[in-house]
C-alpha cells in the first residue's frame, strides 16, 4: 500500500502525457479526467443493499452525463443490465464491464462498487470524445450468483454479428492495488496489451490465476469467442475481505480505485484505436 502511495505522482504525470498524446485526435473535445476526490465521493455513495443498487447505479451514471436516453435496463428473466451506450464512429464495439449485485455479507464496497464506480467515469470521460469504435458500458446483474448477468449478454450477441464485438474489459474489485490481470478470465492477446501498457507507464506487472477460486464476467464472453480481460485491484489477502463483512467502504483505498480509472482508460484508448479483429486468437 505504501509502494501505490509513494508512486502516485509518478504515475500520474506518465499518465496525463499518455492522454494528450492518445486523445490529440479528439479535436478541441473536453476530456473531463476526473480527480481522486471525485472517485472517492462516488465511492461514498455505495448502497450495501442488494434492492437499491440497480438505481444507485442509475443515478450515478445521470451524476456522469448519461441522461435517460442512454441508459437502458435490459431484461432477462429475473436480472437486469443497465447499459449505456457511447456511440463512435463505427459499429464495432468495445464492451466495459462491472458487476452491481454484491453477495449477504458486507457492503459490496470492495466487491463490486468499485467497479461500478470505475466503468461510470470512464464513460463520464469519454462521452464527448470521439472514438473509433462504440462503447458499452454494461452493469451486470447476478454475478455472484453465476455470471449470470453477463452470460445472459453474451448469449443474446447472434452469432454472425460476434466478430463485430472486438473486445470486453472487465473490472471487478478494486481497493488495495495496482491493477492485475486475473489470467484464467483474460484473453492472452488482450492480456499481452495490458502487459505492454504496464511497462509503457512503468507500473508493476502484477496478474495471477485464480482457477478454481475465482471466476469473473469476462469468462461469458471468452466463451462465445470475444476476447476479454478483467482487471481488478486486490492485495493477496483478498479472501480476508471478499465475500464476507469486511467487504466495507472503510477497507477500500481510494488511490487503488483512482489508478484503476486511470489505467483502463488508457487501456481502453489502445483498444479503440487498434483493428477489431487484432486480440482473436
């Protein structure tokens, strides 16, 4: 924790150098980078309720610049995605994933509010910024009960249009970290871009395989061959906090959350501006 701290400022400046650089084809566009102060406030709104968690995630996406329009509620027996669409200059498209349902136990801070928070200022960011391709960003139901939330997306992908969807970035569980690439849920190619953009921004290299432990709402679309990749920001005493009561807001560092934001959204510049096709087997 001490090493995420001591770093920050490092990071930032690679960070905002990165943008500029990535973002000068934006044309005068208002990239709206938000502040640490800003995600820590969106952090604090965290309904530890199951039931009030789909309109939580509603008016923080409106408190982002989404108005009524752009979010929709899609649904599927007994779950509901809500999805916000950014349109880009093309129909191929980039999917950017979190879970909203949490599990009894805890809060759901950790697991998976900050998430939710993450994917919100990323599209606050990038809403007025031209891309090249369309971004959803999707917030998934019943993970926690089965990935069913995203299954259910990727089900209703039909087949001949699958090719059209380049990749999914899933975020799930930040707080205690740099981001880390969970290997058994990521595409290799996907994983070897974040690895590269790792080194790029001199951040650690940080991923690990939770096969058998861990599963993630990357794997439903991996399965209907969309490469996707989670990242998530946990420390390796995460089951002391995941899935029980010290899932709480007091437990999560802010800074993991904040650098979170910062990465994907760099991540996911190197996505849109790269061939759909480049991250398939």
């Amino acid at each position: 924790m001490n090493k995420l701290t001591l770093n920050r400022k490092t990071f930032y400046i690679l960070f905002f150098i990165s943008c500029l650089s990535t973002f000068s084809y934006a044309q005068g566009a208002s990239i709206k980078i938000a502040s640490e102060a800003e995600i820590k406030e969106n952090l604090q709104l965290v309904p530890c309720k199951n039931e009030e968690r789909l309109e939580a995630v509603k008016k923080l996406f409106q408190t982002s610049g989404a108005t009524d329009s752009d979010i929709a509620v899609e649904k599927s027996k007994d779950l509901q995605n809500i999805v916000v669409t950014k349109k880009g200059k093309s129909d191929e498209t980039i999917i950017v994933g979190a879970h909203y349902d949490k599990v009894k136990d805890g809060c759901g801070a950790i697991d998976n509010w900050t998430g939710i928070v993450i994917i919100a200022n990323l599209y606050r960011t990038l809403k007025n910024v031209p891309t090249d391709k369309t971004i959803l960003f999707v917030a998934f139901d019943r993970e926690e009960s089965g990935l069913f939330g995203s299954e259910a997306m990727a089900k209703a992908i039909p087949k001949d249009k699958r090719a059209n969807f380049c990749a999914m970035v899933n975020l799930d569980s930040f707080g205690f970290s740099y981001p880390q690439i969970l290997d058994n849920t990521s595409s290799p190619k996907l994983s070897n871009l974040a690895k590269d953009l790792m080194k790029e921004l001199k951040l650690p290299f940080l991923h690990a395989s939770l096969a058998g432990t861990a599963d993630a709402d990357s794997t439903s679309f991996i399965k209907k061959d969309i490469p996707a990749i989670t990242f998530h920001g946990l420390s390796n005493d995460w089951q002391k906090f995941i899935h029980s009561s010290n899932d709480k807001l007091e437990n999560v560092n802010t800074s993991s959350v904040f650098v979170g934001y910062q990465f994907t959204l760099r991540y996911l510049a190197k996505v849109d501006s790269s061939g759909c096709g480049t991250f398939r087997k």
